[in-house]
C-alpha cells in the first residue's frame, strides 16, 4: 500500500517507510500522492515531504525570496529615498511625513485586495495618521521619527506577550512565529488518524507537530523570543538616538539599516532552524506514529473480515485510511 506526503507551507513531516502507520491529512483519493513516486536512489523523499515535486518546492522558496524583497522594498526602500529626495524641496517634517505614504498604500491595497482586517497594518496606519497629526500641530520632525518605532514597539510586545504561558479551559497562548505559520496553513485539511480504539482523531497539522514535536515547539518558541528581543531592541536604540544630538538623516538611515539587519538576519535563522526542525520532528513523529496510529491495523481486520465472508461493507480506500 503506497503512503502520501503530508504537505504544508513551512513544515512537513513526510513518511518513508510503508510499513509504518499512516497520518496525513485527509486530502482526498484524486488528490493523494505517493511517496514511491519522488523518491530518490536511498528511498528518502526528495519533495521535502511538503511539496510534490522539487518545481514546487523552488517555486515556493522563489515567491518567499519576492515577498520579503518587496517588503524591503516597499516598507524600507522607498520611504528613504522618497525621504532624501523630498528634502531637496521641502522640509525635513514633510519629507518625513509623506515618506511613509508607500507603506500606507501597501496596508491599503492588501486590504481591498484579502477582504481581511490586518492587525499589524491596523497598528501602522493608526501611527502613522498619529504622529503626522503630532508632528504638524508640534513641528518636531524628531515626533515623526517615532511613527515606524511605535509599530515596531507593539509587535516585539506581541511576540514577548505570546511566550507568557497562558491556558484556561477555552485558551490556551503559543508563540507568535506559530500564529503566523498557521495562518499561512490554514486551508490545509487536518491531520487523520486512527487511535486503539478505533475512533478516528483528527488535528490541524501545525496543532498536532506542535503538541508532539518538541522541535518544532522549542523552534517557535525560541524565535519568537528572539523576534520579540531584537525588535525591541530596535525600538529603544531608536528612541536613544532620537533623544540623542544625532542628526535627523542620520537617525533615518542608521535605524534603517538596523532593521534591515533584524529582518534579514532572523529571516534567515528562521529558514535554517526550519530545516533542522523538519528533520528532527519527522523522527520523532514517525515514532509516535508507530505507537499510537492504528490505521493499518484496522484496515487489515475490515480487509479480512471481508474475505471471510463476515462484512459486507466496502474495503477501505486508500483515501479513507491515510
């Protein structure tokens, strides 16, 4: 019996050995795909257990590396040189202002475009309509500096609020890095199995490596800590400078390039720390499987009972058991 690859945006937990049990998401038999089919010559999937076929998985990689090079771009790029370039002409307080009109727009657009309320574009815009408001009816250009630095403020206090372990009978808190993946995730079907007693359980696939992969739960734990850690460190390096004799376009490039470094640096940890985690929770999964998912078992007693003559019901599909 072929095994289907358990497929996810960031993690994946793909199986190799077909005597083991199964536990992938119910995608249904047109859309299940064998492992046998990717494997390389020392029988390890080469899909990356989360894709297909190496094309997806490059085509994934190729729109991740886009979207973060149009969120430098957009929310990095142009706001300095619109701002140097509008200095030329007017004041330091307008340059500043209607540098972060590009970013605005993005909030916007996104918007219009998914139909859904972005809670990090909602902190942005309110700050941004805030401190221009501040800084006209003040005229401190150094109050419009603040705009960026109070949206990074609320999101490093999001990241460290999420690793304060909370739970209640309806609740229960996990890291911030873990959200975000699951919203990314979130039309994916659940992961199926079958316990001892033969009920069949089901859990959304980041809920169930998070509940039995200590990898995968350390992994977003730590990087929400250090997310948290570096963007806050962001913010009142910001506000020292802004306190400080540090002139204005010094305090817009340096605090630029600072988050620049944030960004790219834990984006990167983030991709490494994926990789490693994949490799860890996959063994860790599998052995759980092993002792725990009962499918094989109770697809080989219906397939029996129906040799002998003492069910009438249909053999189980390959579809409905894995």
């Amino acid at each position: 019996m072929k095994m289907t690859s358990v497929q996810n945006e960031t993690y994946a937990t793909d199986r190799q050995q077909p005597s083991s049990p199964r536990l992938t998401p119910d995608y249904g038999a047109a859309s299940h795909v064998s492992v046998d089919d990717d494997k390389k010559a020392d029988g390890t999937d080469d899909t990356g257990g989360l894709f297909k076929s190496k094309q997806q998985r490059r085509k994934f990689i190729k729109q991740q590396l886009i979207s973060v090079g149009l969120l430098i771009f957009i929310d990095v790029g142009l706001p300095l040189a619109i701002y140097y370039v509008l200095k030329m002409y007017v004041s330091q307080l307008v340059a500043l202002i209607l540098s972060g009109i590009p970013p605005f727009i993005n909030v916007i657009v996104k918007f219009i475009r998914k139909r859904k309320i972005d809670a990090l574009g909602c902190i942005f815009v309110f700050s941004y309509v805030l401190s221009g408001i501040l800084s006209i009816i003040s005229g401190d250009v150094r109050l419009a500096l603040l705009r960026d630095s109070t949206v990074t403020c609320v999101v490093s206090s999001a990241f460290l609020i999420t690793l304060i372990p909370i739970k209640t009978r309806w609740f229960k808190s996990k890291p911030l890095t873990f959200i975000i993946a699951q919203s990314f995730v979130s039309e994916l079907p659940p992961i199926r199995w079958i316990d001892k007693n033969g009920e069949t359980q089901e859990k959304g696939l980041l809920n169930f490596l998070y509940k039995h992969s200590p990898a995968f739960r350390w992994h977003n734990i730590i990087m929400t800590a250090l997310w948290g850690i570096c963007l806050m460190g962001e913010f009142v390096a910001k506000v020292l400078m802004i306190k400080s004799d540090i002139s204005v376009d010094d305090i817009v490039w340096i605090s630029n390039v600072i988050m620049i470094v944030v960004v790219v640096v834990l984006s990167v940890l983030s991709t490494i720390g994926s990789m490693l985690v994949r490799k860890y929770s996959k063994a860790y999964i599998l052995a759980w499987m092993k002792e725990n998912d009962y499918t094989e078992k109770y697809a080989s007693n219906e397939s029996q009972e129906n040799e002998d003559g003492k069910s009438t019901t249909q053999p189980l599909k390959i579809a409905d058991i894995v």
